[in-house]
C-alpha cells in the first residue's frame, strides 16, 4: 500500500489527499475552519464510516441539511450576506408584485417581493414565472444573492430551483412589513414596497392628461383612505371603475415617492375589487413634530403645530405668471421673463415647534382669511396706499409671535421643508383663551 493512503475496513480505500479535498469543500460550504472540519472527517474515516455519510454528519453537526456537497449552501434568511455567491433557502412566500420590464429589446414581466422563514425577511426578483404565490412554502434553491439598495436581495433565475414544500414554513409574523399576502395599512407603506393589497375608500379622483413615453396618457389621480390614513393614489390604467366615496380593494399595488411622502399606484397588473364592507376612514391628520416629518423627507396629510417666527419675502399680494403659475419677481417670470401677470394672494410664514421649522404655504383662501379680508378689499387698501406691501405688513402684525394647528402635505427639497397648508388655525391652547373658554362653560 503506498505511502499516505489509509485503509478503510469495510472494502474501500481513499487516499489522505481525497479526505483533504473533502474537507476543503465541506469547510467552504459550510463557513466553518477546514482543519476542524478535515480532524471529524478523519475520525469518522477512521472509524468506518463510508466517506459520504461521514460528510452528511459533518454536515448536520453544522448545521447544514444540504445533501450534495455541490449544491450551494443551505441558509437562513437572516445570514444570507452579499458576499454569499449562490444560496438556498427554505422560505414563506409573503408577496408577489408583478412589474413589466424591458429586456434585450423585449417586453418581459418580472416578479418582486417579500420572502420569510423564522429568522428574517429578505427581498426577491423572479425573472420567469415559478408559479408561486402568497402564502407558498417554497425551497429556492441556487438563488443569486445582490446587493440592492444596502440589503442583500435573491436572484430568482434560470439556474435557480423551487419545490413545493409539503409543511408550512413558519415565520416571525410580527416581524413582517405586513401580512402573509401583502395586506398593509396606508400609514406603514414606504417607498419602494411591492406587491401589496390595501382596502381604501377612494376620497378625490380626477382625471388627467399626462406626456407619458408613448405620447398623450389619460390617467387617475386623488387621494385613498383607509383607518390608518390618506395617501394620493395614480391609476396608470385610468379605470373607470373607481369612483370616490366607494371602496376598493387594490391587489398588486406598488408605492413611489413623490414629493417626498409615499404615493400609492396601480399598474396594469393591478386587480381592483369593489368591497361591500366600509371602512371607517381616518379624518384625521397625523400629528407630528416638525423636526419629526422634515427628517422624514416628507410626509402627505399632516398636522403641525408651531409658532410663526416671520413672514417671509413673497407674501400678501403677489403675481403670478399666467403661463407657468410661478410668483413673478419685479414683473418678471424666471422661465418666461416679462408677462401681464395674474393677481394673487399667499403667506409663506415660517412655523417653529421646537423641533424643527418648515415654511407654511396659505393659498388664496387662507390668506384672505388670516388677512381678514377679500383679496378684492386688499387690492383696494394697496392702492390708496400705493403700496402693496402694506397687506404683508398687516399679515404680519397678525401672525407673528402667535401658535397655529396647520394641516398640510409636507415636503422636503434643496431649499427647504414646506408646508403647503390646507387648514391654519389659531390654537386654544394659550392660558388666556383656555381660561376664557373655561369661564364661559362655568357661566353658561
Ligand atoms: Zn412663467
């Protein structure tokens, strides 16, 4: 018998070098020490183990059920790192988006969302249809791993597997972004969430006609309802179904951002169910603090309150540009330069709640009424005047130094959090008013 070779009882003979190259592969499948791994190897050798069932146990003792040394290693969720090149994983399927794309000059519809097990959540992109759905327990096996936006995401592709599994996947259901299906609340969507399924009443619709890639689109948009909150919604299909103060159920929706706050779309894939239930929609705003919501990047429909530090430069009396609605600067449009401009009113008032500070934005109607007069009345003051400014004067003295509840959507850009106000009101909550109101209960 050559040097180096150990006899194995039982009939079979492997050289040291085969128990070595054993080793070195359990040891990069495994992610465990080689010299470690080769020591139990050769002990179970040694012993008579046949060299295969010697590695199956080597392999469960690590944790490890994989059955073919060459496929890639079994994972759980929650370890799966970028740097794993090929996995598989034992998984619930929690949802499926479907989204068209445009591959090598054709069309092809690509499947995205949530899979689970006990320890984590991971993201997925499907490239061909493998036929599962929400709810599914599923072995994927040879999943590409990707990095995708700081996370590791599977690869689903051509080289990858997926069985059926008989017994149900469990999963950390509270740890779930939402339910087993997709279902979520208005308020906990976020930005890049696939696949998911809302119940809502439709608020506002409107129709629109949009320059899209293929010319002139008509499209839907408003705003959506549910008990958690409101979102504006954008039905790319324009269904004529929808119609507002009934109730949907919107399957298959995916969520951008726009103007910083999440927006809920329906694509083509999206299935629109009325509902006979109602539900009994959230009226109100969510109450934030300022540094909260700025930090947020925006947030739709929101309710602030804060003190107004200052009336900024373009307030009261103001034109506009009738081509692009931009507020004129010295007669003067900064995309069309000299125009007739359109006569408007606005506030933009600075509101602090010592958090943080955002601009408040008063249309028209909330400035008349801050203003306590028409814009009609205003235009008249200006005049006898003969200066406008005496309307943002008179704001001014109104308003600064004193707190307001603002309801709005708050956005975020380069120069700024603003505010664009739907309702400004005076709080009741200074010591003088509640006082007043307090009297005027006892007396009455
Ligand atoms: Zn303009």
């Amino acid at each position: 018998m050559p040097a180096g070779t150990l006899f194995i009882p039982g009939g079979s003979t492997y050289t040291s070098m085969d128990v070595d190259d054993h080793a070195e592969e359990l040891a990069s499948t495994l992610g465990v020490d080689k010299a470690e791994v080769k020591s139990d190897l050769e002990n179970l050798v040694e012993y008579s183990v046949p060299v295969d069932e010697a590695k199956q146990s080597i392999r469960r003792k690590y944790g490890s059920d994989a059955d073919d040394g060459a496929m890639p290693s079994t994972k759980d969720v929650d370890a799966v790192e970028v740097s794993d090149g090929n996995v598989t994983v034992t998984v619930r399927v929690i949802t499926v988006g479907c989204r068209t794309i445009q591959y090598q000059g054709d069309e092809q519809v690509i499947r995205e969302g949530i899979l689970a097990d006990e320890t984590g959540t991971i993201s997925y992109t499907a490239w061909q249809n493998f036929g599962f759905e929400p709810g599914d327990s599923v072995t994927i096996g040879n999943a590409g791993v990707r990095e995708w936006d700081g996370q590791p995401e599977l690869n689903i592709g051509q080289s990858s597997t997926v069985a059926v599994e008989t017994d149900s996947v469990s999963v950390a259901e509270h740890d779930l972004p939402c339910s087993i299906g997709g279902h979520t609340s208005l308020l906990e969507l976020r930005p890049g969430n696939r696949g998911r399924v809302v119940d809502v009443e439709v608020v506002e619709i409107e129709e629109r006609v949009i320059n899209g890639r293929d010319g002139q689109t008509t499209i839907h948009s408003g705003v959506i309802a549910d008990e958690s909150g409101r979102l504006p919604f954008t039905d790319w299909e324009a269904r004529s179904t929808l119609s507002s103060g009934e109730t949907f159920r919107f399957d298959d929706v995916y969520i951008r951002e726009f103007r910083g706050a999440p927006q809920v779309n329906l694509s083509t894939f999206t299935t629109v169910e009325p509902l006979s239930k109602s539900i009994a929609i959230n009226k109100d705003a969510q109450r934030v603090a300022i540094g909260e919501a700025v930090d947020s990047g925006g947030v739709f429909d929101v309710e602030v309150t804060g003190t107004v530090l200052e009336v900024r430069e373009g307030s009261g009396l103001i034109e506009r540009c009738p081509e692009c609605n931009r507020a004129l600067q010295g007669g003067q449009c900064r995309e069309h330069g000299t125009v007739e401009g359109e006569d408007d009113m606005r506030v933009k008032a600075i509101v602090d709640d010592g958090t943080g500070a955002v601009t408040a934005i008063l249309d028209r109607e909330l400035t008349e009424s801050v203003y306590g007069g028409s814009m009609d009345e205003a235009m008249t003051v200006a005049r006898d005047a003969m200066d406008k400014s005496v309307i943002a004067e008179e704001i001014r003295s109104r308003i600064v130094g004193r707190e307001y509840r603002i309801r709005g959507n708050l956005s975020v850009d380069e120069y700024g959090a603003n505010l664009e106000a739907t309702e400004f009101d005076r709080t009741d909550d200074d010591p003088a008013t509640r006082a007043q109101s307090v009297l005027e209960e006892v007396t009455s």
